[in-house]
C-alpha cells in the first residue's frame, strides 16, 4: 500500500495524485482550479488494489464550522469530484470532520455532495485534546494588541476551555 500523507493540502494540487502526467495539459475551461487556498487540513491517499482512496479531513479545535464556510467548500469538492464523487474513475474521496464537540445541528449538508454528507451526516471523528489550547491571533502592534483581520502582527493566545468539553 502507498500512502500519502499532506498537512494543510491546497486542493487546487489534489490532481497530482492521479490522472494525466505532469507534461499533459488540463482543460481548466469549466475553472476548477481557481488559484486561491480553499484547503482541507490533513490529505491521506492511498491505494487499494485499482481503486485510490482520497481522505480528506477538516478539523476545528475551538470553533464550530459555519454553513458559509461549509457550503462553499462542498460546492467546491463537488466541481472537483461530482455529486456521487466518481469524476476520476478509479478515485473514491471521503470527507471526514475532526473536532472535539459533534458539528452542530445547525449545519446544513442537504446541499453538499451525496458522498461528503452519507446517509446520516458527516462522518466525524472526535478529536481529544490534552493540555491547553492555543491559536494564533493576528492583531495590531502595541501593549493591548487587539485581534485585527488586517493586522500586520500575530500574537498566541490560550483558548477557552470550553474547547475541551
């Protein structure tokens, strides 16, 4: 079995691990590849006899995951791998949710693609932390640092323990 494993993979790339050589062009006309960083968090890709599997996980630690969020990057793995996820014969992709609380009921995945949601949601795998959480916060400069989306700086902050429930 050959595995491959890849933290914080851009999924603009996932075709690198089938499908025609590098030296072959791609038609990109229906604009699948984008360019920007719609990532999944850990890519595992391993073979099975004929058959490749594509393991795509997506974690939270302290936040829960927003439909925004969600809806977009279904529609975007959908473009990439169908309604039924067999655009590439031979590649069978799964979707997997990591986190230390179960999504909430308020996520809406009627929409996702038949093969991220199954038959009775998500696949999610509780994720156990141990010790103190922590996340890197960009904020602006100066002795009070507030959190800033457009700050050039970035501090570390302990999270909550709520996360830890």
């Amino acid at each position: 079995i050959s595995v491959i494993l890849g933290a914080g993979h851009d999924l603009n790339h996932l075709s690198s691990f089938w499908g025609p050589p590098q030296s072959t062009t791609v038609d990109n006309s229906l604009g699948h590849i984008k360019g920007n960083q719609e990532d999944v968090v850990l890519l595992v890709a391993f073979e099975d006899g004929p058959l490749t599997h594509l393991v795509l996980l997506e974690a939270k630690g302290a936040t829960d995951w927003t439909n925004k969020q969600m809806c977009s990057k279904a529609k975007r793995l959908q473009k990439i791998f169908g309604e039924t996820g067999t655009e590439f014969p031979g590649v069978n992709p799964h979707f997997v949710l990591i986190s230390p609380k179960p999504p909430t009921k308020r996520l809406e995945t009627e929409k996702w693609p038949q093969w991220m949601r199954g038959k009775e949601g998500p696949t999610w795998i509780r994720l156990n932390w141990r010790g103190n959480l922590v996340k890197v916060t960009r904020c602006e400069a100066g002795p009070d640092s507030k959190p800033s989306q457009s700050g050039e700086y970035w501090k570390v902050e302990e999270l909550p323990s709520r996360a830890n429930q």
